[in-house]
C-alpha cells in the first residue's frame, strides 16, 4: 500500500508534504504504539509490529498521525484515503478563516461631535468584520505643543468601542501622531475538559 500512494515531494505544497512527512508502516520504530481503527474506534495500546500485522490483515496501512504522544498514536487506514480526507480538511480550514486587514481611522485633535461618531461608526464596522482598527490622532502646526493634553481624544475614541474593541496596542507617540490600535474582543468559548485522540 506505501508505494502506491508515495508522491514526488518536490514541487507539492507544504500541505501535500508535511501529510507525505507522515511515519506509515514499516517507517514506524516505536515498540509501541496505541491504536485506532479504519472507523476511529480505540483498539488499545499494542506492540508496533501487532499493529502492523493488524494493518496489512485489513489491507490497510499503519500511519502515525499523533508521534508526540505517548506512546505515539497510528491509525489503521488507507494511507491515499487519509492524505486526501486531510487535504480536503485543510481546504475547508483556510477557507473559514478570515484575513485581518488593519483599516485606518485619522482623527485631529479638535475633531467636533459628529465627526467623531462619524469616525465612531466606521471604526465600529471594521471591527465587526474582525478587522482590525488603527486610530491616527495627527498634530498639524501649534497642535504639536498640545499632544500631551489631547491625548484624551484616543481613550474617549476607545472608551466609545469599549463594548465592542479592546486596545491591542496602547497610544504611542509616532513623528507627528499619536497611534493606537484597536481589535475586536473575542467571544469566550467554554473550556473543553476533556481532549480527544486524533482521528
């Protein structure tokens, strides 16, 4: 079965490579390993080369799909079916994550009310897409004398998306502008006790 499903490795992605990377079969030194069979149930902890014989009896291969575990976990699977049910895995993985753009919102330091909800709204927007928001507070002339005493104008900023951001980087002083970034917070999952063995 390994010869069959051994693809050249230069040239393959690195998702193709790190799965081809996979132990299987006679590669697998452990003298023990703990097994898991073609329809992931636990077949217990045995000897490396009952395992084996387990696998080829099925037809099968023995791939090493947790090797830093102890002791390591094999699954017992056709080793092309499982490279690609993992590939397609990835796929759909990439597909649900979003890429983080850092949007900028530039504010001066005698912005009036409704331009600073104006710029409240858009900021809010960006961040419920999961992006990120860079808020500019920007000195032009005589303001540059007063950039201590306008920083206020970011904390109300971020004080105005406290329900919905939290500071990622605090205000920093950057040439002519005062800098600070806000992200979205993040929903509180419940914690999971219990971990699974890898399928």
């Amino acid at each position: 079965m390994q010869a069959a499903y051994f693809n050249v490795y230069l040239g393959l992605s690195p998702e193709v490579r790190s799965i081809n990377n996979l132990f299987i079969n006679e590669q697998i030194r452990d003298k023990e390993v703990r097994v898991i069979g073609e329809a992931g149930n636990q077949i217990g902890v045995m000897s490396t080369r009952e395992a084996l014989a387990m696998a080829q009896e099925a037809g099968l291969d023995l791939i090493k799909i947790a090797p830093t575990a102890n002791p390591p976990v094999c699954k017992i699977a056709d080793y092309g079916k499982y490279q690609y049910e993992q590939l397609r895995k990835e796929k759909e993985a990439r597909k649900k994550q979003h890429q983080v753009d850092i949007k900028e919102i530039r504010i001066s330091p005698n912005i009036d009310t409704n331009d600073v909800n104006t710029k409240i709204n858009a900021a809010r927007k960006f961040l419920a897409k999961g992006d990120k928001v860079k808020v500019t507070l920007r000195f032009r002339g005589r303001e540059m004398a007063h950039m201590n005493t306008t920083k206020h104008v970011l904390d109300d900023f971020a004080e105005a998306l406290s329900d919905v951001a939290v500071i990622e980087k605090p205000a920093k002083v950057e040439g002519r502008s005062i800098i600070m970034f806000l992200t979205a917070k993040k929903e509180e999952k419940p914690s999971k006790n219990n971990k699974d063995v890898p399928q």
